[in-house]
C-alpha cells in the first residue's frame, strides 16, 4: 500500500473512534522536557474543534499512541463547530474529575468562561491547535507562531504568483483565534507585496471544501482574472481546486495553497492540481501535546507559554520523496 493509502487507511480508524482510553509519552518532545515519564493515572479530557478535519483525525492517533505508552486515559469529544457544545463538554469533564483538559477551541472569547471554571476547580486547561484569547485564561498553548506561519505561507504563495496578480483569500470563522492569526500573517506580508491585490477575503463558516466550493465560485464569477488562491486549511483549498476546475482555469495558470497536510491534499498535489500545503505534522503534534500534558502533571510545567511544534511544506517537488515520518 502507498503511503498515501496508509495515511487515509489510518485517518479513517481514528476518526471512527470516538470515546476510549488510551495512554502514551516518550518524554522530551516539547513539555518541560526532564519530567518523570510516568502517567500514573492520570484521565485527561479533550475537547477537539471537529473529528473529520484531517489535522485533528491525526493529531488524535498521536495522542492515543503517546498516551498508551504512559497507560495514561484519554476521553475525547468533538465540539462540531458549536462554541455551547464545547463549553458543555469542557464542564462535564469537570464534574467527572479530570486530572487536565486539553481543548482546541471553537471560539477564543465565548469559550473563556469555560477555561475560568475548569481553572477555578483545580483542573489546568491546555490549548492545542486553537486558543483563547488572553494566555492568561490557559496554562499553556501548544502549536507553532501561527502569525510567523501564516506569514511563510503567503510568502510561497506571492512567490508561485510572481509576484504580482490577483488573489482570493478562504477564510474561517473569524471567531476562531488561528484565522485571526494567519490574517494577521497574510496582512504583513500583503503590506510588502503591492503588486498583489487581495480581490476578496470569503468566509467559508464550516471550513468544508463544499461551503469552499460555492465561496469560490462566487468569488471567481466575480473576479475571472484571479491568479492565486490561499485558504485556511486544506479541505477548504480541495474545493476551491473544484470551483477553478469548473470555472474552465487550469492548474497552470492558478497558484493555490492551504494547511494540513492531510492525504486528499497530498493526493491533488501529486496529482498537478493543487500547489502547496503546510503540513503541521498532526501526529507529532498530538504527541508532543500529550507529553507535555504529563509533564506538566508530574510538576514540570513549560518554560514558556507557548510549547512549539514543527512543520514542513509540501509542493510537486518534494510530495513523492517525503517519507511518512517526515509529514506526520
């Protein structure tokens, strides 16, 4: 089997768990660091923004084979893009005693109260992936400078443009704090690049590549001389490589670009159809999230707020010498 077979083959068994224990951690991968190793028994709640997003389907294997290694208790539940879910399971995880909460969440601010409670109870609150909007609210964030990031992107973005033309921009729900941040990293690099011309910022509010279909097709009826295309994430990207496709655009002449990494994206880009994609390395990152969670645990809390993780970019140079390792 390929490795994009496998990478598919894996996201699907992960997404179809829902609700089990698990445990794991090699020690080292972000956190303090030096910490015992041990989990104990240790039951940790997370609350994921989705499960069918790619990055989180990954991201939750990771944590599940960390976690296993540790004996550690992992119990997941997905918010479905609803900020009330979210805040419910978060308060649920409290009244059954968690040792920590690990969330991603759907909305900075409304998800605060939440983080104050479980914070008020005794129970530290990590962020991965997504935040709140003050670090005071969270003991820690773990995940990349998603400004510096998203600036990065862009860059390969205005350099696979030429430099100049114009752009269409697939946005998440603003709400969301990683679409603050990667506009804040779009708008520097906008700022230095006169020559592109940003013809319209879509909101896709479900981040799906249907709702990136039809934002794009509207977008590119509007404004036929697009040139490049940079969304939020990948499944948003995959349907505006549709909606380009359908508007008669070959890859050619359009330049588009996104985040995750997942295997449909690996699949466009092998296939000539899709340009760019960061991939956040899910699986390491969940790994590195349930080190540290321990760590933190056994009393070696992060040095500082924000505990990195990697990323590498993928394009039609590099999409068929990468191996596994290298992506997850």
């Amino acid at each position: 089997m390929s490795i994009r077979g496998l990478r598919a083959l894996v996201g699907l068994t992960a997404a179809a768990l829902v609700m089990t224990a698990c445990g794991g951690d090699e020690g080292g991968g972000g956190g303090g660091g030096g910490g015992d190793e041990s989990g104990g028994d240790y039951r940790i709640g997370v609350s994921f923004y989705s499960n069918v997003i790619p990055l989180y389907v990954e991201m939750e294997e990771g944590m599940r084979d960390k976690a296993e290694e540790l004996g550690v208790e992992l119990e997941f539940a997905y918010a479905d893009n609803s900020a009330e879910n979210q805040s419910n399971q978060i308060n649920t995880f409290i009244t059954t005693g968690v040792d920590m909460i690990l969330a991603s969440p759907v909305d900075a601010a409304a998800l605060t109260p939440a983080y104050q409670q479980a914070r008020t109870a005794g129970i530290p609150i990590i962020s991965v992936a997504n935040k709140v909007t003050n670090d005071a609210d969270e003991d820690a964030y773990i995940g990349p400078d998603l400004v510096e990031q998203s600036a990065r992107t862009l860059e390969r973005v205005v350099e696979g443009m030429g430099g100049e033309g114009q752009l269409l921009l697939l946005s998440g729900p603003p709400q969301i704090t990683f679409v603050q941040l990667q506009q804040q990293g779009w708008d520097q690099v906008l700022a230095d690049n006169p020559g592109i011309e940003v013809v319209d910022t879509a909101v896709v509010p479900d981040l799906s590549t249907a709702g990136a279909v039809d934002a794009t097709t509207a977008a590119l009826s509007a404004n036929p001389g697009v040139t490049g295309i940079l969304a939020s994430i990948d499944d948003m990207a995959l349907g505006a490589i549709q909606a380009a496709d359908a508007a008669g655009i070959a890859p050619e002449d359009i330049y588009i670009a996104g985040w995750d990494g997942g295997p449909a994206a690996l699949d466009a880009i092998e296939a000539g159809s899709y340009d760019l994609t960061l991939s956040q390395k899910p699986y390491t990152w969940g790994q590195i999230a349930i080190e540290t969670a321990v760590d933190f645990l056994n009393g070696d809390e992060p040095s500082e707020h924000r505990v990195n993780t990697p990323d590498i970019f993928i394009d039609q140079e590099n999409v068929t010498t990468l191996t596994e390792e290298e992506i997850r």
